[in-house]
C-alpha cells in the first residue's frame, strides 16, 4: 500500500473519531467518565486530522 493511501485511511479514522466524540458529546450521556471519554476522542480526532492532513499536502 502506498504512503498517500495510508496516510488518507488514517486521515478518515481521525475524522471518525472526532465524529464519534462529539456524537457522543451532544447525546448527553450523565456519567462524568463518559464524557472525559467523549472529550478525549473528540481532542484526539481533531489533533490526528489536522497531523494527517498537513502530512497529506507535504506529500503531494
């Protein structure tokens, strides 16, 4: 597999999980440890996107 092509899967699963995060975020789940988690995917995703995509346009 090709470094552009792994570099755009990883870029969509970031981009997932950001997604998932803040799904969970705006659902509103009472449990304090259940949004710490929601919080931490959401930070996570936007960090990871935003790492893959820099990574994506130096590769061009």
């Amino acid at each position: 597999m090709k470094r552009r092509a792994r570099t755009v899967i990883a870029l969509v699963g970031c981009l997932l999980i950001f997604v998932t995060g803040i799904a969970r975020i705006f659902a509103g789940s009472p449990s304090d440890t259940t949004m710490f988690i929601s919080y931490l995917f959401a930070v996570t995703g936007v960090i990871g996107a935003i790492a893959n995509g820099v990574y994506l346009s130096k590769a061009k």
